[in-house]
C-alpha cells in the first residue's frame, strides 16, 4: 500500500480524459495534475522545447512527492517519455503504447487510423509501436492541428468546430475500421469525429486505455492507494486557473476538483547562448547571487551554430539570444564581448575571438594583438584599451531586453597571470599593474565589463520577465 499521489502531466486540459478514468477506475488514488496551459499547444513545438517543458512538468510532479508519473499527453510521449523514464526510478506511464495495442485487438480489416498533433505524428511512435507488434495492421496518420486549439478554449460545441473536424477529416474517412484518438484533447471532440468518420468505426480514446496500464503497474509494483475517507486532489495549470476550473467542471462534474495557478520553477534557469567555458563559469557565479541556475549549449549538443555576423556587439548578441529563444522557446541571454584597442582605432573589437584566424587558441590572439603593438604603441599612454560586453535577453514573440558595459585598462607587454580566460593575462586593469588573469574569479567579476552588465541586466530582468506573461 503507498497513499502517495500519483501525477499526471498534460499540455493543458487534455489530460482530463486521463483524470475521468482514473477517478473512475481507481478510486482510492490521489492524483496531482499539472497542465502547462501558458505553454500549449506542444504539438507544433521543435522537440528541445517540448523536452525542456515536460522536464518542468516533471520536476514540478516530483517535488509533490508522486509515487508514478502518467504522460496524459501524447505529444510529451511521443518527444520525451523514454528520457525521463531513463532518468527516474519511478514508473512512468505514457499513452502511447496502450492505445497502440488497444488499436491492435480491436481491428478487423486491419486498417488502423492515428490522428494527432504534428509532433506526435512527425515522430512516427505510434506507427513504429503498432507494426512492431503486428506487421501486418497497416497505419494512416493525419496530423490535426486545429483540435487542441478548439478544445483549449472551450469550443467544441460551436459550427466552427463541427467545419474544421468535418474539413480535417476528409482524407481518413472510409479508409480504417479502428481510430486511435492520439492526443488526449481529441475525446472531448468524439461526438464530433464519431460523426464524420461513421458510427461503424471504433475510436480508441488513448488516455483511458492508459489507467488500464496503471492499475497493472500499481498492483505490480504494490503501490495501490488505501481506501480512505476523503482524498484531496490537487490540479495546477501555469495558465488561468477560472479557465481551467471551468473546463474541469465540464468534464468531470461541477466542483469534483479545485483548479488552482502555479508557475513552473524552470523559470530560474537560465540559458546562457555560448559555448565558452570561461564566460560560462562568470556567468555561474554572478546569476547564483541572484538565485538563478544556469545552463549553456554544451548541455543542448543538437542546437546548431550561431554565425555571428553582425558588425557590433548588440548585433552579435542579438543573433545568438534571439535564435536560440526561437529554436528552444526558452529565455536565452545573449553575450557578445570583446576587447577594443584604441591606437587600433577598437580592434580586435566585434572580431575579437576570431581575431588570429577563423579558430585561434586565446594565446594565438595575444600573440597576434602583441605584435601588432609591438612598433606603435610603446608607451603605456599609447596602449589604453577597454572590454566590452552587451547583453540581450530574448524570449520567442517579445521585445529584447539590452544592456552594456565597459572595463578601461591597458595593454601590458607580455602575458601575465593563469586565472580568466581570452585576452585577460595582457589586460592590465585601470591604472593597475595587475592583469585581469592575476585578479581572483570574484575580483574579476566585481569589476569587469560583464559583472557590471550582469548587475544592470539584473535591475530590469525581473520586470522583463513579467512582461512575457502578458
Ligand atoms: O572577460 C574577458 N576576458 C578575456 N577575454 C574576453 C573577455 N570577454 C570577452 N573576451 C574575448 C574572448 C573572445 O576572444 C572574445 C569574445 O568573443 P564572443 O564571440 O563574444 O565569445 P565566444 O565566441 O568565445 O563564445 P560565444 O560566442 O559562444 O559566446 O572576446
Ligand atoms: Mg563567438
């Protein structure tokens, strides 16, 4: 026996379906549901997003101390199901697979039809699922797009709705006898698709043939609840909690649950657009006064390359912010940074790490800006320079926020010092005879161009996050 919760996570409301079943076959569960409402719909998301949204999820259920994890979500399986259930040592249950052989008994003309959202189908799970079990059914997948959008905001009763089930439905009429509703909104649509595709096709609500996976596994692993006198439920959307609630009392029953907002914490980590080590670790210890975690693109290795192309620094770091938000549809920070020489006229500048070549080691740079010192700046006078930083934060759909900042120093005559990283063993700092390698990580950081940006960057993120809300 084990009284602990079990989660269900889902895109939004969809997950419904899933929670109508499990309060109807396993009365003795409590369940604690989290729908990302804010973030829906998944389906057309890249699969970085998606997986990086249901890590959220997840973490979020865990920290609610759940004995099992149910994806009430197909397109959450589809994308990122075997990598949590890889990384838990509890179950987690997803609806691919019981709605799949579900499909399987129940065909006879062995014709099966998925609908679902793009993800789900581009991913290809469902056909690879059903003909690994039985090669012979054969599969046709229709991607559905408007459907989750309809059943979010509460519109399947409409004309609207019964046009779009009507014009999406077209190619798959008469083709299957048997058709897998794979994405867990769809059964709030079944009158609707029932309709089209003819009462003689069976539909296959994917989520409720789920809880029939999960009263195995809890027996399975002697995880079922108690029966007890009253258990308390828990719903959280990231979205309106009124709409939610509204929608829930649709599908379950007026007053059954209580619908209440949270925010998901991933909005403490931040992604930093670099893969520089040395930024990096500044950039650690910096956000970490603020209570920010951090994550750069070594821990993303499938996102591409930026081409920083631009001819300034706001330029450069926009194309790294901005593109990465878009691919990721998280807030990314942006650095680009550099070192300007004044005799240079502010070279290296924007071409600083690609100022010896296109792939320079740092000693390469030194080497190449020290001898290009070397006839005409002479004195100390002649060998004034400063850092620079600018920082853009980015997020899909918004207004960046920018900042920038200076460090003033000169150019000393060889390379001092084994701390930092880049140009900082010839950076002599201010007046100082100290190179910004011979300074301690904190000292650096309390002085230098991108401490000072990060603290002007941190006077305006909170406001700026805000906003995105709106
Ligand atoms: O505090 C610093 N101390 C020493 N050198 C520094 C510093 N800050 C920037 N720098 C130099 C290193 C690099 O040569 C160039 C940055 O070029 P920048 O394109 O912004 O960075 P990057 O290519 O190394 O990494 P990424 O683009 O992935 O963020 O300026
Ligand atoms: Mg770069």
């Amino acid at each position: 026996m084990d009284n602990r919760p079990i989660g269900l996570l889902d895109s939004g409301v969809g997950g419904l379906t899933v929670v109508r079943e499990i309060l109807r076959q396993l009365p003795n569960e409590e369940i604690v549901y989290i729908g990302d409402t804010q973030r829906a719909p998944y389906g057309s998301r890249s699969n970085e997003q998606i997986t990086a949204f249901t890590w959220d999820m997840v973490n979020f259920l865990l920290s609610k101390n759940v004995k099992m994890i149910v994806f009430a979500c197909n397109t959450a399986t589809a994308v990122a199901l075997d990598e949590v259930r890889a990384a838990l040592d509890i179950p987690v249950v997803g609806v691919i697979l019981s709605g799949a052989s579900s499909a399987i008994q129940k065909t006879v003309n062995k014709k099966v039809g998925v609908i679902a959202t793009q993800a789900t189908i581009n991913s290809e799970q469902y056909r690879k699922v059903i003909q690994f079990k039985s090669s012979s059914v054969e599969v046709l997948s229709l991607a559905c797009p408007d459907f989750v959008p309809l059943v979010e905001s509460n519109q399947v009763d409409t004309e609207a709705a019964k046009n779009i089930v009507a014009e999406t439905l077209k190619p798959m009429v008469g083709k299957v006898d048997t058709l897998i509703l794979g994405c867990t909104h769809y059964p709030l649509l079944r009158k609707l698709i029932q309709k089209e595709m003819g009462q003689d096709v069976q539909l296959i609500d994917s989520g409720s043939e789920t809880v029939r996976d999960v009263t195995v596994l809890l027996n399975y692993f002697a995880l079922n609840g108690e029966e007890r006198d009253s258990i308390r439920h828990c719903f959280y959307t990231t979205g309106d909690a009124g709409a939610f609630q509204v929608m829930a009392d649709r599908w379950l029953g007026a007053g059954k649950i209580r619908a209440e907002h949270t925010e998901l914490s991933s909005e403490r980590t931040l992604l930093i657009a670099t893969r520089n080590d040395g930024k990096t670790q500044e950039f650690k210890r910096l956000f970490e006064e603020f209570g920010y975690k951090i994550k750069n693109l070594k821990d993303y290795p499938e996102l591409p390359d930026i081409k920083e192309t631009g001819m300034t620094f706001e330029e450069n770091a926009r194309l790294k912010a901005e593109q990465i938000a878009a691919i990721t549809g998280q807030v990314v920070i942006g650095d680009d940074s550099g070192l300007c020489v004044d005799v240079l006229g502010g070279l290296p500048g924007v071409w600083s790490h690609r100022f010896a070549g296109p792939k320079p080691t740092d000693e390469e740079n030194i080497a190449k800006l020290l001898h290009e010192l070397a006839s005409t700046a002479i004195t100390p006078e002649r060998r004034t320079a400063h850092f620079h930083t600018t920082l853009v934060a980015a997020y899909p759909g918004h207004e960046s926020l920018v900042v920038e900042a200076d460090w003033q120093g000169r150019i000393g005559l060889t390379p001092q010092g084994k701390n930092g990283f880049g140009y900082d063993p010839i950076f002599l700092v201010g007046e100082s005879d100290r190179t910004a390698a011979q300074l301690s990580a904190e000292e650096k950081n309390t002085a230098s161009h991108r401490g000072q940006a990060l603290q002007k960057l941190m006077a305006e993120l909170p406001k700026w996050l805000e906003s995105l809300k709106k």
